[in-house]
C-alpha cells in the first residue's frame, strides 16, 4: 500500500464498497433464470408462499410445480404438510413474493440474494475486527465475493445462505461482546444480540444450535479466562496468594448471566418464528396434544407447547433417520476439497449458445461447486495455521477455529446421513478468514515482502480469473457442450 494518506482514506472508504458491488452484481445478473424451481427450490419457495397465504406450510398437487412457475399458485391444497426445517428462512423467501408476485423467479429468490451480500459485508466487519487493517479486510470480501458456493447458494432460494447470514451476524455481536466485555453484570447487549442473530439462524435450521453452544461455550471460558488472570494480577501486586472462590465464583456468576442472555433470547426468536403455526389451526400436528393424552414433567404445558414439541421428535427422527440415497449425496470430509458438488440444473438444447457447433448440443447448468482455487489454498492454510497454532495458541486462529468447529466439525460426527457438499456455505466465511489470516501471517514473516505481496496478488488474480471460467456453470449460462466439459476438473464433479 502506498504512504499517500490520501490514497489510503480513498481506499478505505471505496474500496470494501467496490466489493459489495461485484458480490451483487455476480449474484443479481440474470436471476430470474431458471424460470423453474431448482432443486429444493421446490419445496422451500412453495412453503414460503404457504406461510404468507395459510399460516402454516400446507400440502401442493403433484402438479404444482409447473403451474406455481408460471405464476398460478392454485395448486396449493389446505391439508398440511409434514415439513423438517423450521419457518424462519421460508417467512424470509416470501418478502420477496410479496413484493414481486408468486410467478417471478426474482421475486423467489431476492431475499436470499439480499443476505447472500449481507454476508459479505459482515464477514468484512468480522475480519476488520479481527485484521484491523483494510487491505484484508477487502482482500477477505474479494474471495466471498467471486467464490462459486457464495455465488449459487444465494442465486437459489434455499435455507443455507440464510442461515449463513445469521451465523455470521452472531459471530460479529461475539466479537464485539468481546472488546467491551462487563464481568459480573447483565449489561451484555452484544452478548444478548447474539443470542438474537443465533436464535434466528437456528429458526432457518437446526445445525444454528451448533453456533449457540459454540459461542457460548467461547464466551464462557473467555470470560473464566479473564477472571483468572486478573485473579493472577491482583496476587501479584499483593505478593500473597487470594483464595481461589475470588475468581471461581465470579466465573460461574457470570456464566449463568451469560448463558441466560443467549438462550432466552434465542429461545424467544426461534419460538416467534412459529408464531403462524400457534395461531392458525391448520399446521401439522396442531391438535396432536388435544387427541393424545400427555403425562409426566410436560403435562402442564399448554396443548399448542405439546403439540410442537411432539412436532419436534418427529422432525429429529426424520433427520437422524435419514439415510436415503442421492446422486449428490457427499461425505462431509470431502467437502473443503469439493470432490463432490451438487448439480441443481441441468438442461440442453440443439443450438443457439455460447460456443455453439454442428456437433454438439447446448448445456445449460448451475453446480455448487466452489472456486478450486480458493479452497484448496484454504486447505493448505489450514493445515499450516492449525499446526502452528499447538504450538504459539494464536488467538486469531482461534476466533476463527471456533466457527469452523461450530459450522463444519458436527457434521464430521454426521457422516452416515444423506448430506451435501453445498452445506459449507455455512462456514464459508471463516474458511476465507482463515485463508486471509495464512496469507496474511506469510506475508508479515517474510524476509523479502515485495516478493510476498506480489505472490498475493498473483494468486488474487488466478482466483479472479478461475471464477470468470466458471460462473458460466454457477449461473446457468448456456454454453456448448464440450466447454461444459472443460468444467469438470475431476470426474466426480459429473
């Protein structure tokens, strides 16, 4: 970076800006393509537009799915249906709907863009914190910006990029509880915010859970830790030790309050979220308490409280339960290696696309399948980071570890259920921190630091290159069939 002051404050201000612009513009373009719901499109928009219209996620004719496209929702049916995910991120999808109409792609998939940049901008705010320097802050956005995962999971309206938004809020209002921090009080308002950002992310799916626990659990011995060591600092300027209830009590004191700040508010989030189900009559399972006679610690809850939770044990069993074989279907250990990602449309056509032939049809295909470059740099960062951080305990690789192990490392534990590699999008942000904080630790050791940075720069330029290659297939641009093959680096990605 230049010593020009003037320089600098240009770049601190536009440039963060400039990659806001190009995170929206490479998820906007065309987005109303498909004119079709793709993948599980299928279910979440039509029990976005469920929700908004009955309350609750109802049932859809077999042949909803072509007329729901064109824009003639009559397909939905009052009966309910049996759904796994709770309603948040479908309450979300429907703003979209609302404001551009039941039959516009666009209109289904708006909100998810939305939060897709949102995203961006936070994991910025995340690595400003965490970097306190502009360069990487914008280097950070630059790689959420041009990858393929960011780029796909929010031009699709699934949960995934929702859930991402608001794992990632929570891990900001962590960060920031972290630098004003107030032991032995209640006056935790970043604290309480993440309980907020992480009830809701669990209100968009369960695995938000993981993100409470962790943070919390962060939190917790964060809090224990300071404790200590100003316990330590008080003997020290006394030269006598103190007994040890001094910093024991106050740590369990505080861990209480902290516990009661995150859960209470996440509990609340997640239960407003069912709030068209409490006060409809038509959800599923809504009078299972009143046909069934509940005893024991939970018969004193209110019948609509049975009834969910009875809803509940049966949305676990169907996850813990679900075994089903898919063609995408990947083990979560592959997954920072994108050996195995998910095809969410495809169709073809005689002619008439880019690099069109007599000999071969016309592809049309949208992969989640993450920019190889930026992963596979992330996998050898991790590899040095994590082996350095057993030796100097590196308190920037442990922020950053927390998020990993609360968005990827329950999944390892998961291995026997049908999962997808798109799922990463919920710890993506912290594989680019940790890729950034590698770079950025390489080129701070470094003996001949022009050298570094211009290596930095090579590499930011291949990244940038590799997703003009691919957006074609991240996007559904219609290409020829033999350049749809030149994609496929490795035969599991067919």
């Amino acid at each position: 970076m230049t010593d020009n002051p003037r320089k600098i404050a240009l770049f601190n201000t536009w440039a963060p800006l400039a990659v806001l612009v190009l995170a929206a513009v490479l998820r906007v373009y065309n987005l109303d393509y498909p004119q079709s719901l793709v993948f599980d499109e299928t279910y979440y928009v039509k029990d976005a537009y469920s929700l908004w219209h009955l309350g609750y996620e109802g049932s859809w004719s077999s042949v909803a799915d072509n007329s729901f496209s064109k824009g003639d929702p009559t397909g939905l049916l009052t009966s309910p249906s049996f759904v796994v995910h709770p309603p948040l991120g479908k309450w979300l999808i429907g703003l979209g709907m609302l404001v551009f109409g039941a039959g516009n792609p666009f209109g289904w998939r708006i909100v998810v863009v939305l939060l897709g940049v949102a995203s961006v901008w936070l994991t910025m705010k995340v690595a400003k914190i965490i970097f306190d320097s502009t360069v990487w802050v914008v280097l950070t956005g630059f790689l959420f910006a041009i990858d393929g995962v960011g780029i796909v999971l929010s031009r699709t309206a699934l949960l995934d990029q929702i859930l991402c938004f608001f794992a990632i809020l929570g891990f900001y209002c962590l960060l920031k509880d972290r630098k004003a921090v107030r032991l032995s009080s209640w006056n935790r308002p970043w604290l309480l915010a993440m309980g907020l950002a992480l009830g809701a992310a669990t209100a968009v799916k369960w695995s938000g859970l993981y993100f409470i626990v962790v943070f919390l659990t962060y939190a917790v011995l964060s809090d224990a830790n300071f404790n200590f060591l100003t316990h330590r600092n008080i003997e020290i300027k006394l030269e006598g030790k103190l007994p040890k209830k001094f910093w024991i009590l106050p740590s369990i004191s505080q861990s209480i309050r902290s516990a009661v700040l995150v859960t209470v508010p996440a509990l609340a989030i997640y239960l407003i979220s069912w709030t068209g189900w409490f006060v409809t009559a038509g959800g599923w399972g809504r009078h299972w308490a009143e046909d069934n006679q509940v005893t024991g610690i939970f018969s004193w809850l209110p019948k609509a409280v049975q009834s969910l939770w009875n809803y509940h044990t049966e949305i676990y069993n169907f996850h813990v339960n679900l075994h089903t074989a898919h063609t995408y279907a990947s083990n979560p250990l592959t997954w920072p290696f994108m050996l195995r990602p998910t095809s969410f449309f495809w169709e073809s056509k005689a002619s008439g696309c880019f690099l069109d032939s007599a000999s071969q049809d016309c592809s049309s295909a949208i992969t989640a399948l993450g920019n190889p470059i930026i992963w596979w740099a992330a996998i050898l960062a991790f590899g040095v980071l994590v082996s350095s951080w057993f030796r100097t305990m590196d308190r920037t690789t442990t922020l950053i570890g927390i998020g990993l192990v609360a968005g990827y490392a329950p999944w390892i534990a998961l291995m026997n259920r049908t999962v997808f590699e798109f799922y990463a999008i919920a710890f993506e942000p912290w594989v680019l921190l940790l890729l950034v904080a590698a770079l950025r630790a390489w080129f701070k050791n470094s003996y001949r630091p022009i050298q570094a940075a211009n290596f930095i720069a090579g590499f930011v330029v291949i990244a940038l290159l590799v997703t003009a290659f691919f957006y074609p297939i991240w996007t559904g641009i219609w290409i020829g069939y033999d350049f749809w093959r030149l994609h496929m680096w490795l035969p599991s990605w067919i």
